[in-house]
C-alpha cells in the first residue's frame, strides 16, 4: 500500500503522542499504525460502526473560548494546567488550534465526573471551560 492510500486514524503515538495513520486497506478486526513523526508502529483492535451506539454513559465535550488573542494565550497558559493527565486531552491539538487562530478550541470528550473534577481546578484558574453534553 502506498503513503497516499493510507487513512488518518484519531490515534495517537503512544512513544511521541504524534499522529497515527492504519495500514490497512480496509476496515479490519486488527489494524496496524504507523508514527508519521518517530516511525513507531503498533496494532490496535478496533470495531467499525456505521453510526455511534448510546451505551448509557453522558458524554461533554469541551470548549474554550478567547475573544482576543491576549485571551488566547491566557488560554494557552492555563488549558494545559486543568486538563494535565487527562486521556482525551492532546496539546498538540490545542495548539494547531492556538496556531490556526481559531476562537473556539474543541479540548475533547469527557464523562460526567470528569467534568466535575475539570470544572473545579478550571475554576482555580479562572479559566472559562464550556462542557456541551452529546449524549
């Protein structure tokens, strides 16, 4: 398979945290990734669904906004700070979104006590974290 016939996957690099493309040509029970920055490959199990399932969990997804670019690198002083240690939360996506300009920057999913927990060190920072509830 060629570089050009390969997916963008979500994943992550799990040595360098950079971006993971699959190798394989289509959906599979076992699929292999490969780092486009270290090189590093590894295979995941994944299961392919046409549409998402409700599985009884409420699910958020976070937001910060910044009305200025001031505001902008306040935010990107203090996100990293709340949302350290956090699975879903990848600073290489806030920052291309910090780099983009975007007013808006979507920091990930997270359960219903993870918002809790994030609301209140967000809280100790003052920063403005809006959570949206997607499920």
């Amino acid at each position: 398979m060629s570089g050009s016939e390969l997916r963008t996957a979500s994943l992550r690099c799990e040595q360098c945290d950079g971006d993971a493309l699959s190798d394989a040509a289509s959906p599979a029970s076992m699929e292999s990734f490969r780092c486009q920055n270290c090189g590093h490959a590894f295979r995941v199990h994944v299961q392919h669904i046409a549409a998402p399932h409700d599985l009884g969990v409420v699910t958020y997804k976070a937001y910060v906004a910044a009305d200025s670019f001031k505001a902008a690198r306040w935010n990107r002083l203090h996100v990293p700070k709340v949302f350290h240690g956090r699975s879903n939360f990848h600073l290489s996506d806030m920052e291309a979104q910090f780099a983009k300009g975007l007013a808006k920057w979507d920091l990930g999913y997270y359960s219903g006590n993870e918002v809790k927990e994030l609301r209140a060190v967000a809280e100790k920072f003052e920063l403005q974290v809006e959570f949206v509830q997607v499920v």
